[in-house]
C-alpha cells in the first residue's frame, strides 16, 4: 500500500470518528476500531492526534468518549484541481504522478486542506462533486501508463467542468488520423486499456474511443450538460468486452475442459453469463453478446480447451476454420521436410 492510500485512509478515518463523537453522547475504542475498520491501539492514536488539533473530548469509562468541542476551522477552500487530484491519486500510477507534476502538486496542497474540512456547506458540495466524479470515472483495472499521461489532467479537467474536448484520433479500422469534437462522459477500462465513452458531435451519438490513440486533446470553451436519459449501464449491456458491432444478439454456449475451467470461473466478465458446472471438472458458459468478434478472439485464446457448442453455425464456421488452420500447418511441414531432404 503506498504512503498516499495510509494518508487518505487516515484521513477518511479521522473524519468518520469526529463525525460518530458529534452524532452520538458516547463511543466507545472497540466502536470505533469496528467501525473503521482497524485495532483499537490505532483509534488511540488517531485519539491523541485529534486532541493534538484541538478536538476536545472526555473519557467515560465503559461508556466510552464524549464529545466536548471539535478543532477550530481554518477557511481554506478547496480548488477545482486540487479536489480532482484528490479524488484520482490513488487510481492511477506513482510514475505518472511524480514530485513535480502539477496534479502531484494540487494533490499535495489539496490534501493539507482537507485537514481542516468538516460538515459546512463547502464540504458537503465537495462530497457531491466527488460522488458524481468517482461514478463517471470507473477506474476498476490496472492500466498502462502510455494511455494517459498525455490526455488524462486534460480529460479529467473536461468531466469535472462538463467540457467539450477536440481531439485528434487515430481510427486503426480506417488507418487514418481525424479530428472531433467529444462530449466526455466515462471513462472505462479494459482488458488493461483505457476507454473514453463520449457524445461525438459529428456523428451526433455516442461513441467508444481508445485513450492511447488520442494524439492530441485540446480543451473547449464549449460545455455540455450530461443527457439524463442516458444510462451507462445498458449502454454497456452485452458488450463482451467494450464494442457491440452486431446488430443482433448472440447467445454462445461453450465447453470449458477442465484443464482450464478454474481459470474461466474466476474471470471477471463485463457482461452477464451463466456457469454450469459439470461432475468432470468442465464447466458450461453461456453468454449473450452483441459483438461475435470479441466474443470469438477470446475463445480462440484457449485454443483446444474451449469448444464452442452454440449456435451450430458459428461451431461450423469454427470447424471450418481449424481445418484451414491445419491444413496450412501441414504443408508447412511438408515444407521443411522437403527443405531437409
């Protein structure tokens, strides 16, 4: 655990046991240290450091801590960045955050203030703005830093501030760099990249863009208002990954061989499957998708331990498919023994 996630968690249990003192006559260590998540030889630290800051409280006996009066507030508002900062740190890389780098720097002066918040009308905004932030950054993977240590702060500034963005795009199915103007809604990883889910002016609807192949992003004066009807989760609803490029669903069913079934049942899928698992160690996948090409290059990764059940013609284009596969594999070794003759 690095040094930012122990402060921010301090930080969050701090705050948590001055608000159980104000909301209650007495608490006891062992509440707090149940509450919060850790040993009561850690609530007595954090005890003797909220005295050192001006929290004044008396000790009961069994009945616990009572409350006398909290610290005194110092009025140091939070910035836009450094609230930003605040609330990503800990999702992205060290690398990417080094000493220096103006989003460490709002971090750092946006943690010092955070000492001195409580429950008044700024921070209660703040906590908003960070319920809406954390809900439309959906940071759940770890990610390579090559997707975002170019576009991110910008990106970032653009969902805090409801902003459009130019950017430049390089589309790989076309082979050709374009620009648009994008409304930012989410951010979302997979499969280790980082994708952007965004109003795209030009075609007038959502579209998904992979964050490395942003090649440049230019902020707008321009801003938007998030679209109410739009609801992110079944936007991403049978997509096996991140692309739905099918008109119509698929319903797969496939047998894993249970040299890798452990492995298919631990997975973390994007999309809602059913698992069956069978007396000889095999297990039964069934999943409903609108993307048969993600769907099937996943398969294809398990090579002959994945054999693909349903639909019957998707199994015949598979069977189809291995038979060319061994084919060539074969005059290749004829080949090379022709080679070596």
């Amino acid at each position: 655990m690095g040094n930012a996630t122990r402060d921010l968690r301090k930080v969050e249990r701090i705050f948590t046991i001055l608000n159980l003192l104000r909301e209650r006559d007495t608490v006891t260590a062992s509440e707090l240290a149940e509450y919060c998540g850790t040993t009561q030889r850690t609530i007595y630290r954090d005890m003797k450091l909220l005295e050192k800051v001006g929290v004044h409280y008396v000790t009961e006996g069994k009945s616990g801590y009572r409350l006398i009066s909290g610290p005194v507030i110092p009025h140091r508002k939070l910035t836009q960045q450094e609230w930003m900062a605040l609330t990503v740190y800990p999702l992205v890389t060290n690398d990417f955050l080094h000493n220096g780098h103006p989003v460490h720097d709002a971090y750092r002066s946006g943690f010092e203030k955070l000492k001195g918040l409580t429950r008044d009308s700024t921070t209660t905004q703040l906590l908003a703005m960070s319920e809406e932030l954390g809900d439309r950054i959906r940071l759940h993977d770890q990610v390579g830093q090559k997707d975002t240590n170019h576009v991110m702060p910008l990106l970032f500034q653009a969902m805090i501030e409801n902003r459009a963005v130019e950017i430049e795009y390089y589309a790989i199915y076309r082979d050709a760099t374009a620009k648009r103007v994008i409304y930012p809604y989410y951010i979302i990883p997979r499969n280790g990249h980082l994708y952007v889910l965004a109003y795209c002016t030009m075609r007038e609807d959502f579209r998904t863009f992979r964050l490395n192949r942003f090649l440049a992003v230019v902020l707008q004066d321009e801003t938007f208002e998030i679209d109410p009807t739009f609801n992110v989760d079944e936007y991403l609803a049978k997509r096996w990954t991140i692309f739905a490029d099918d008109a119509e669903e698929t319903t797969f069913v496939v047998r894993f061989h249970k040299e890798v079934a452990r492995y298919v049942d631990e997975y973390i899928f994007y999309t809602e499957t059913k698992i069956k698992k069978e007396k000889d160690g095999s297990i039964l996948l069934q999943a409903t998708v609108k993307s048969r090409k993600e769907f099937l290059r996943w398969i294809r990764g398990f090579g002959l331990n994945a054999e693909v059940l349903e639909p019957v013609e998707v199994r015949e284009t598979l069977h189809a498919e291995y038979r060319q596969l061994m084919e060539r594999y074969q005059f290749a070794d004829r080949g090379a023994k022709e080679g070596t003759a």
